[in-house]
C-alpha cells in the first residue's frame, strides 16, 4: 500500500528540487544530464505552466505551457545564455493532501532566483503551484539510500511571475568583491556600465528571462497546442 503524502513531503520534494538548481555542475550544459534529472522529477505526463508579466505594469502576460518533452531543453538552453545555478524559495507556502498519496503545494510568493556567471542576479517573484504525487521507483532493488520503493515526483508544476528585479555587485578596488548590491529598475532608469560584462538588459528580456529561453517556452507552446488540437 502506498504510504500518504501532503504532510510536508511535498515541501521538501520541492527543496530537494531547488538544491539540484543550486548546484553550478558543469554537466548541466549537455542535454543528457537534464534529460536524466526531468525524468526522475516529473512524471512523463506533467503539466507544466509558466505565466510571465512584462515588467511590473502587468498590461502584456505571456501563458506557456510547456511538455515534459521539452522540459530537458528549457533548462539547458537557460544554462548555456549564462545562468549558473538557480534557486526556488517558497515563504509560507502551505502543503495539503488531496487524495491518498497526492499533494497539492501552494505559495503566494515564491521567488525564482537566476544567478549569472557575470554577477548578475534576476529573481522572478509571484504564486506558485504545485502537485506531488507517490511513483514507483523503476529499478526493482532500491539503493541503501532509497529504503522505500516509491520516489516523489511532480506532476503538476505552475508558476506565475508577476514581477521581476535585477542585481548586480560590484567590486572593491582591492579586486574582492563588496557587499554592497544595486537593484536596476526594469524600465526608463539608467544602467551602471561595468567593464567587460554584459548589463542585464543584455541578459533578459522585458519578462525577465534570457531571450533564447523565451523562444524555448514559445516552441513547446506551440508543439503542445498543435498536439492538443490534433
């Protein structure tokens, strides 16, 4: 019998899933090492959604669904514009169990961070939704460190960016770096010219993510439609 979940196991399914992001591995530039990482975090029919807003009026929004086929590339093109590691932090999100063994997560404000090689650090901020249900694990004897048969995976996974901020640091001039960090506005503000870095207007676009990730989202959007109405 499949033990229940939604008593926290949700939340840390989620933590382990932001820790795996955090990691600057340099295997997370081939599309073997995402192809592998999606198939043990997503079940093979997941839904998966992104809404973005455009900076913070909220006048343009852009809905993506995305296949769990084309998750592997989301994530190695957004590696390979610059971005070294990423986290998901979840403040007050609230876990419930929907039926035995499926659990539903939600946060009001959760915040996705992108760390840039060059310093640059983009945050997309806004609720977060996610189901967590119990599979079987595929290999038949489970390691010492996998005591239970059954591996938590998502199968519902929905995030809303409703604003976006950029940071970047600079550095002393002893060459260490400050901790003094600067927020750039999204739109009609100056931007500080660092030498031999890209700005962060460079980096994303006006819905906070890299250029050639969006057309990424865009694609698989348009694959899953065109599957949905054939």
């Amino acid at each position: 019998m499949r033990p229940p979940v939604g008593f926290g196991q949700g939340c840390i399914c989620l933590l382990q899933f932001s820790d795996q992001l955090s990691n600057e591995n340099p295997s997370k530039h081939q599309l073997s090492f995402w192809n592998s990482w999606v198939k043990e975090s997503f079940t093979p029919e997941a839904s998966v959604k992104f809404t973005l807003w455009m900076d913070k009026k909220k006048v343009e929004a852009r809905p993506i669904q995305i296949s769990v086929f084309h998750l592997p590339r989301f994530f190695l093109v957004t590696a390979q514009c610059g971005v070294k590691s990423m986290t998901l932090s979840f403040d007050g999100a609230q876990e419930t169990l929907y039926p035995h063994s499926h659990a539903v997560v939600k946060c009001d404000r959760a915040v996705w961070t992108y760390k840039y090689t060059n310093g640059y650090v983009v945050t997309l901020s806004g609720p977060l939704t996610v189901h967590v249900v119990l599979c079987p694990r595929t290999n038949q004897t489970p390691t010492p460190l996998q005591r239970f048969p059954w591996s938590l995976k998502f199968d519902h996974f929905q995030f809303e960016s409703v604003m976006h901020a950029k940071f970047y640091s600079t550095s002393n001039p002893n060459g260490g770096p400050s901790q003094r960090w600067a927020e750039e506005e999204n739109q009609g503000e100056p931007q500080t010219l660092i030498p031999d870095v890209s700005t962060a207007a460079d980096l994303v676009n006006s819905f906070g993510i890299p250029v050639a990730t969006m057309r990424c989202l865009q694609v698989s959007h348009r694959h899953r439609t065109h599957a949905n109405t054939f």
